[in-house]
C-alpha cells in the first residue's frame, strides 16, 4: 500500500520522502517480526495442532489455500513445528514468486512419517540449486532427517513433497 501511494505522491516532495523512509521501517519491522517468530510457535500450534495452524495460514493467506490435513494423533512437537515452518515458508514462496491463484496444502501420517504435499497453479521453474527460498526449505527439512523433493517444471505447476520421520 505504501508502494501504491508513492506512485501518487509529486516525485521529490516531503510527502514521497515520508513514504519512502516509512516504506523502509515496514520492510525492516517485518523482516525483524520473521526472525523472532522462526523461534515463537504460533498459539494454534501449541494448542490445537498442525490442522489449525495450517487453517488459520490459509485464512490469512492474500492467495487461496486449500488445506486436507487429516492426522489420526499429534506428531511429536519438533516435527510439527517443522512442518508448519515448512508450509508457512512455502506458501509465503508461492506469493511472492510464483504467479499462482492458488495453493494447496496436504498431509498424512503414514507409520511413523508425516508426509507433506505443497502445490500451486504458478508458472514453475522453482530450483534448491538456485539458491531461491527453497533453500531455507530444504535445509530445515534435512535438520529434521527429512526429504524435501521439488517438482516445478517451466510453465508450472509447483509440487514440494516432504516426508518428515515422526520420532
């Protein structure tokens, strides 16, 4: 919003000055509010489980998001947590570069792994090896023991299947 009303304001007036350094403090106390909250689980988390939180995402969510998140029991905590990380990341990713008028989130628990499927109708081309967000996915699933495979061929769509061991 504040990129929009620059666009309006006279070129080097005090206004368009205003809106610039009050466009830098925006973007500085959000990349402050996402370091501290890597560490901070979210309420819905702690208390409900990795359906809610992922529910309360999509809602807040600027794209549609569909989530089937059907789990027989809670997984313990540090992969739940790693989850949610992993499709709060994602779906963050899908906004901002992939084009998508929607997302979907899916998982299962399967034995003892817990299974994540996140997708969009973007336009693709997401690659780990090109040191996108994906690499950020990719190193907190390995932390976990995990597998993070990316499916995002040119011209879409994206698919991140993560398996996570519940152990």
């Amino acid at each position: 919003m504040l990129g929009l009303a620059r666009l309006d304001a006279e070129p080097g007036s005090p206004l368009a000055g205003q809106l610039v350094n009050a466009q830098e403090q925006v973007t500085l106390a959000v990349d402050e509010l996402r370091e501290l909250s890597r560490g901070v689980h979210p309420k819905a988390l702690t208390d409900h489980g990795l359906a809610a939180a992922v529910e309360n995402l999509a809602t807040r969510s600027v794209l549609p998001v569909t989530a089937d998140i059907r789990l027989p029991r809670r997984v313990p905590v540090s992969v739940e947590t790693t989850a949610y990380f992993v499709i709060a990341e994602a779906l963050a990713n899908t906004t901002k570069h992939s084009h998508a008028t929607q997302a979907r989130v899916h998982a299962r628990l399967h034995t003892d792994v817990l299974t994540l499927s996140i997708s969009d109708n973007g336009i693709g081309g997401a690659a780990p090896e090109a040191g996108t967000g994906l690499t950020g996915l990719a190193d907190r699933v390995a932390a976990a023991d995990g597998r993070l495979r990316v499916s995002s061929p040119r011209g879409g769509p994206t698919l991140l299947h993560v398996e996570l061991p519940c152990r």
